[in-house]
C-alpha cells in the first residue's frame, strides 16, 4: 500500500514539473479567454461590451489596431477631452500667469512690508498660485482617468502610463513643475509612447519637466579644472618663466 502511493505521489510530482517547465501558449487557451487575456494584458481591463467587440473584429485585427492608435476612432473621448481647460492652454500661458501671480505676491509683501507680518493664508496673490496650481493638477490627473477609461486606444494608454511612471517627475518638486506637466504628457511621452525608445529618451531628456526636476539650470561645469591643467602644464615646460 506504500509502495503504491509512493509511486503514484511520484508520478504527480513528475507530471506538475513537467506542466510547470512547459509556458502557457494563450493559443491553447479557449477564444473567449484569449480575448479577456488580451485585454486584461493590452488594456486597462475589459469594459462593457469589449469582448463581444474583439470577438466580432477577432483578436488578430483588434491587437494590430492597437499597435496603429491613428487608425482607431476616438472622436468621442477628444470632446469629452475638451472640457479640461488645462489641456488646451499653452504651456507658456501656464508659466506666463505663474510670473503674474509671482510678481504679485512680491509686490504684496514689499506693500506689508515684513512678510512676517502677513500670514499667507491671508496673501492673495499666494492663494491665486495655490489655487491655479491645484486646477493644472486635479485637470491634468481627471484627464488621465479620462483617457484610460473612455479611449478606444486602449494600449497606447497603457504604454503612456507606464513610461509617465518611469519617467516620473515630482510634481512637488517646486511651484513651476506643475505648469510644465501638461506639455509633459502631451507633448513628450505620448506621442512617443508606442514608438522608438531613442525618441522617447530624448524627448523626455530635453523637456522642461525634466529639466526643472532635475535642477538642469544649477548644473554646470566647472570650467576652472581645464584653465588650471593649462596652466600647470605651461609652468612645467623648459624657459616656461623666461617666456
């Protein structure tokens, strides 16, 4: 009785390892749980009505289009995109009413004259920054909910969060970093989403998001070390005095 459940707990051991060494190949998966895999996978998940679509297009045709976002219709979600001002300011807009309310705040302070003496919650001009910089962000961070839910393009908003997270900027960084996080997403990461990774790089290398975040404007070099290799190699040189 032993003997025969040990061989059969081995013959059960043996077979699991050999389903455990074997990937899963969705192929071999029923068409209806190919289709929940690949929206589960390609997508924010299955919304109502997903699957008959996929199932009605096939699979093949679905992911392709997928791959070309261009190609997809999402008409509905580009006016529904239109009620968030935020997106259709310009950037330099944005920044341009960040100086006003700057200059402002000074002009406040210099008028009380000792900033102490003024609690900020008392400031206009330092509610009017708070208030406008909490619009960009609720705007910008609804939108986003927006897009992964509503759009049709569905992969290519899952590939734009993926590299916002990656590439992630803290919107805490400073005052400035919310009014460059529009241009950010729209202009820099997803566009380039779905594209060559050399592009987005340098996308994102060279926006003023990334920039800000990482305090490109403090970083240079220090141009003395060269001046000063000069110098010692022209001090070492023979008649270097008599020259």
């Amino acid at each position: 009785m032993r003997l025969t459940l040990k061989v059969l707990f081995s013959s059960v051991a043996l077979a699991a390892m050999a389903n455990a060494q074997q990937p899963l190949d969705h192929r071999e998966l029923a068409a209806d749980q190919q289709i929940i895999h690949a929206l589960n996978r390609l997508s924010f998940g299955p919304r109502p009505g997903d699957a008959q679509k996929v199932r009605a297009m096939g699979l093949d045709k679905w992911v392709d289009l997928q791959l070309h976002p261009e190609r997809i219709d999402d008409r509905s979600l580009e006016k529904f995109i239109q009620r968030y001002s935020v997106l259709r300011q310009d950037q330099n807009d944005l920044l341009r009413e960040y100086n006003v309310a700057q200059r402002e705040r000074r002009e406040a302070r210099r008028e009380a004259g000792d900033s102490a003496m003024r609690p900020a919650r008392n400031n206009p001009a330092l509610q009017g920054i708070a208030f406008n910089r909490r619009r960009v962000m609720v705007q910008l961070q609804s939108s986003r909910v927006a897009h992964a839910v509503a759009s049709n393009r569905q992969l290519e908003e899952v590939m734009t969060d993926f590299w916002l997270n990656h590439f992630n900027v803290y919107a805490q960084k400073g005052p400035p970093e919310a009014y460059y996080l529009v241009e950010y997403e729209q202009d820099a990461i997803r566009p380039r989403a779905l594209g060559k990774f050399r592009d987005l790089l340098d996308a994102v290398a060279k926006s003023p998001a990334m920039l800000f975040y990482l305090d490109n404007a403090r970083s240079m070099a220090d141009t003395s070390r060269p001046r000063l290799t000069r110098m010692r190699r022209a001090a070492m040189r023979p008649n270097a005095r008599a020259q």
